[in-house]
C-alpha cells in the first residue's frame, strides 16, 4: 500500500463516520508565538479543544504536514525525519475513549489489514495529575478479544508514566491528557524479518517503548481532557523540550504547572503517515519507500562517495527546506530562518563530505515537489522561488564552507596532545559569524574528531546578537513592522485599509496570515482560496483609495479583550497583549468604522496620510493563502 492510498483510506473511513475534513495547515503556526513550526496536526486546532466552536463541526479528519527540530541530529537512523504527514481524527468535545479505541482498532485491522496479533498498546500508569486510564485499558482488552486475542496489563498492554503516555500542550501551556498508543512489531511483520527473539539485535528485555526499533509507534491517541496552566507565582517554564525548542511536545511534569479539567472531553489522534507507510511495506526504514526514492535517485548516482548516513542527511534536510520555503520561510540568523539556514547548511556539508564538487541542491528539491505535487500542488507554484532560495543559501555557504574546514582542521592540528579537547567560544563564534557555520554543525564537526565546543562561552560571545535579536522580535510584535519610519507607518495603516478592503471585496473569509512592511512597500499574506480576478484587485485597490480621499480619522484605544471582540476587532496575536488590547480604530465618531483590528501600532492619525495605493503583485503563497505586496505614492 502506498502512502497516498493510506492517507486516502483514513479520511475515507472518518468521513464516512461523520468526520469532516480540514485544511493542512501552514508549517508556520498562526497566533501562537511560544513555537516555531506546526509540530503536530492539532495544532491548528487548540482554540476549538479549548472550547471554542469549529466551523466545520465537533468530528474532524485530516493530513497535516509538520517539522519537528528536536531530532535533527537524530536523523539518519531508521525512523527520525524532520518534515514528515500526520494523519489525524479529532473529536471537540464529541465522542470519547470507546469510540476513539474502536476506530483506531477496526482502521489498522480492516482498513490496513494489519494483523492485530502484531499490534501492541500503551497507556498511562496514573500519577499525582491524572488516575490510571484504566477505561482504555478494558477498552482495548474487548477490542483485542472480538479478534480471539488475550490483551491483559503486561500481555499486549504495557502501562507508562507521563513521560511515554500523556501528549502537549504543544506550546507551553495548553490542551493536552493522557494518551494510548499503538505499536507495530516489525519483528513480525514483512519478510525476512530477524526474528523477535533475536536478543542479540533487540535486547533480552525488549517492551513497546524501548528504543531498539523492534516496536515502532504508528498511532496516538489523545484524550485532551485537561488544560496545563501555570500556577500563580511560578516562573518562566525552564525545560526547553518544548517552546521554542519544538521538539516532541512530552511535559518532563514542572511543578510550576497545574492541570485544570478542561469544559469539553477531546479526542486528538496522530498517525504518523512516513512510519506507517515503510512498516506496512515490511520496508526496513522509511527512507526505503517511495516518499523517498525519487529524492535519493536525483542525487546518488551523482556522490563520489556512498555513506547511508549522510545520504539519508541529505535527502531530509532538503525535503524539509523544500516545504519550508514554499510556507514562506527564508535562510537567517533569527527563529524558523534559522532552522531552515541549519537544514540546508548541514546538507551541503553532507553533500561535500560525499564528494559533491557543485551546487547540487537543486535536484534534491525538484525531486521533493515531483513526489509531493499532487497533494501539496502550491509546490509547483512556488518552484522558481523555493529553487532560488535554496540554490542561494547553497551558494553563500559553499564560499566560505572549505575554509571554515581549513580553519576547524588547522585548530584542531594545533591542539593536538592537548588535554581537554575542547573547542574555545572565540573559534565557535568566529566560524558562526564569518564562515555561516551553525553552531550545532560545529559542534557535530568537533564531535566527530572527537572534541566537544565551549557552548556556554559561546552563548556569551552571541548575547550580543541574541539582544539585537530580540529588539528585532519586539519591533515584529509591533505591527510587522522592520522600523518605525514615517514611511513604515503610513505602510502599517495602508494594511489595515487593505486587510478591510479584501473582507469587504472576497467576504469575511479573509484574514491576515502574515505581515511585513520595510519604508518601501507593504506584503500581506491572507486566506482565500483562489487568485484574485483583474476586476477583484481593481475594487480592492479603489475601495482603499477611497477611504483615503475620505481623510478618515485613525484612533487608538485600549480596552478589555472581550469588549473588542463585541466591537468586532478582526486580526491576530491578541493573546501576547494580555486582558487589555490595542484596537485601531478606522473611520468618524458617530459612523459605523471601516476598520477596526487589535495592533500595537503605530499609525498615522488620518488616512489623508496614506497616499496613493497601488498593488503591484498577487500570488499564491500556500494552498489557501495568498500574497498581495503593495506600495503607497
Ligand atoms: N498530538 C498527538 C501527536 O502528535 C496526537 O495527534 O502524537
């Protein structure tokens, strides 16, 4: 079975249970600025977990795409990928545990075929936060025995702590609960398989959770039954596993955290479509499918060298970087910029160290969008972008790349009978900033000979930049805009005329997806599903010019979340302001505004200041998203 036609055959199955399906979302979360990358498929979904009604109804289905950056160096074994699907059901607050266990029962045994004999579950042990899940386990225990199989607590059914068996929140407070999960014994599945009681290559005391790789999870489901909230008094949450970090959402359980019983009872489901896919085939790893195969052959025959590793490298890094680009990230120093400037950079590396002399990034990602363009057909749109981004960061790297080596090889000479092998912050800082090299790849380069880097010394030699950094995020949060110039603010206030102007033109429909503004001309990305006809972009362009022959005035105003929504504020990001919002008023005292939109400004005071608008291009940025870039005269 291929992957599309297990991806077909799950939404098939929840549709025809009364599941609508959702749209697969962007890569680049919206409105939650604590994590970088959509890491999960419900993660779109949190408002509607919290409570908050779905407009397509309380059971959903879906494929989401989803980066996780925890494992980067992890990649290269038989199971990490840092792009890869999740299939996913979802029910807000509708169906629960028994329905949630039987579907996932009945779609791997008489969907995939998969013999339940093969199939192993967990659940949560029970702790100080949650009980037992002691449903689940007598659920899966009638499950297993309508197939004639014994399931008992340690037989079929193994017990975890929170660390295994509870999932999110995905940022650091949130949705989240005890989950079960369902593994695969490759061990029996797929031909000439070594056999399970091969001690030798699995471990004498081998359980579904070691990592081994004999037990390979395929499905998780959720019950999104709590809300973690911090406790009054508490820190910044220390662990980095989640946050920024965006890696596997587990809580490591901070005392700082509370667990409140949320109104409605969730169900989260995710079946991760790359491991599913390879197991099914009775593949050794998922590099071995067809997700895969066309990437690895637009590359290899070309490598001086073979090393599986780096190959594998190689083929997830620009599979990642394809996507990520297409969502609109460009190579930088800064957040997803700069996971995406790692991915590349690593590869490159990977690629010289197999004897690449050229530029070959190219294939790799053309290679990426043949195999995902059919279901993903925005790759296509955006090829000549996502080529040249990718082909450039190649380009910069591979300048300074060889002599970022020699000065690596020439240190490392140097220290030679030296004791502590330890490469000193001043180098790690002088490869990041004159050669490109991330740290992480410095560090692998000095693990590999055997030397670790002065990490600490180097996070100091980088407070400097980390500082400008973060004035950089303040000024983002400050309306997207780079600086506060004249020029940037009449921008600004040309977005709000634009953002209303588009409602009012395509329908309410219509929300901002993302925004930058320099002094020389305003981008705004937004939902609609279609290109915008010539006449469509004429009335947008008009309506905007008319409001500001309208000399509108443009007011200010702070006032309690719940009282802006009452007045009708549309736009993003109103969580990081707290109770109290800035709400930009647009239009005359006593008449109904024109726009009204939560913003930390600034603006100009009337719109008579705008200037003549004019858009000078709109395209497609992702499936069900579009950009408008526009300049003001
Ligand atoms: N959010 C859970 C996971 O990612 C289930 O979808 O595993």
């Amino acid at each position: 079975m291929t992957a599309k036609e297990i991806k077909a055959k799950f939404i098939r199955f929840f549709e025809e249970r009364g599941h609508a399906r959702i749209p697969n979302a962007s890569l680049i979360p919206e409105n939650d600025p604590t994590v970088l990358f959509t890491t999960a498929g419900m993660h779109p979904l949190v408002p509607y977990l919290l409570g908050e009604s779905h407009p397509l109804g309380k059971r959903l289905v879906g494929v989401q795409r989803a980066i996780r950056t925890g494992d980067i160096e992890e990649v290269g074994d038989n199971r990490h990928n840092t792009f890869f699907e999740m299939l996913g059901n979802w029910s807000l607050g509708d169906y629960f545990k028994k329905e949630a266990i039987h579907f996932s029962f009945e779609f791997l045994t008489k969907e995939l075929g998969l013999n339940p004999q093969h199939l192993y579950v967990t659940v949560f042990e029970g702790d100080a936060d949650a009980p037992r899940d002691d449903e689940s386990i007598h659920l899966w225990q009638s499950e297993f025995a309508s197939a004639g199989i014994e399931a008992n607590v340690g037989v079929r059914i193994y017990l975890y702590p929170k660390a295994q068996n509870w999932w999110g929140p995905a940022g650091e407070t949130g949705p989240c609960g005890p989950d079960t999960e369902m593994f695969i014994d490759t061990a029996t599945v797929g031909e000439g398989r070594p056999s399970p009681h091969d001690a030798a290559r699995y471990g004498a005391t081998c359980h579904p959770n070691c990592d081994c790789g004999r037990f390979i999870e395929i499905w998780n489901d959720v019950f999104m039954e709590y809300n973690r909230v911090k406790s009054s008094g508490s820190g910044a949450w220390s662990s980095e596993r989640n946050s920024k970090r965006n890696s596997d959402p587990r809580p490591p359980t901070p005392d700082q955290y509370r667990y409140e019983p949320l109104t409605q009872r969730n169900v989260d489901t995710g079946m991760g479509v790359e491991r599913v896919t390879y197991v099914l085939q009775g593949k050794e790893t998922v590099f071995d499918t067809e997700l895969f195969s066309t990437i690895f052959a637009s590359f290899v025959p070309r490598l001086a060298k073979r090393d599986t590793r780096s190959e594998r490298i190689i083929a997830d890094h620009l599979k990642a970087a394809t996507f990520l680009i297409a969502d609109g990230v460009t190579p930088s120093n800064l957040d997803q910029g700069y996971v995406l400037r790692r991915l590349i950079r690593r590869a490159v590396r990977y690629g010289k160290l197999l004897g690449m002399a050229d530029s070959f990034v190219r294939s790799p990602i053309e290679a990426t969008i043949a195999t995902y363009k059919e279901e993903y057909p925005y790759l296509t749109e955006r090829h000549d972008d996502i080529v040249s981004v990718a082909v450039q960061e190649e380009k910069r790297f591979r300048g300074v790349l060889a002599q970022g080596l020699q000065r690596i090889a020439k240190l490392l000479a140097a220290s030679e009978g030296r004791s502590d092998r330890v490469i000193d912050s001043k180098t790690v800082f002088e490869l990041f900033s004159t050669y490109g090299f991330p740290v992480e790849l410095t560090e692998e380069i000095a693990k590999e000979r055997g030397y670790t880097i002065d990490r600490e010394g180097f996070k100091a030699e980088f407070l400097h930049h980390q500082e400008l950094s973060r004035q950089g995020a303040e000024k983002r949060f400050a309306g997207g805009l780079a600086d506060h110039s004249q020029m940037s603010i009449r921008y600004h206030t040309a977005t709000h005329l634009l953002h209303q102007a588009l409602r009012t033109v395509l329908g309410d429909h219509v929300f901002q997806k993302g925004s930058n503004i320099t002094p020389e001309r305003l981008r705004f990305d937004f939902s609609h599903p279609v290109k915008l006809t010539a006449e469509e972009l004429t009335r947008v362009e008009e309506l905007v010019n008319e409001k500001v022959k309208e000399a509108l005035p443009v007011k200010r105003e702070i006032m309690s979340v719940a009282e802006a929504k009452r007045l009708g504020a549309i736009g993003l990001f109103e969580e990081k302001y707290g109770d109290e919002v800035s709400v930009y008023t647009i239009g005359r005292e006593g008449e109904a505004p024109f726009s009204r939109e939560f913003c930390g400004g600034p603006h100009v005071t009337n719109t008579n200041e705008v200037g003549t608008f004019r858009i000078v291009k709109e395209e497609a940025l992702s499936a069900g998203v579009r950009r408008i870039k526009a300049v003001v005269e």
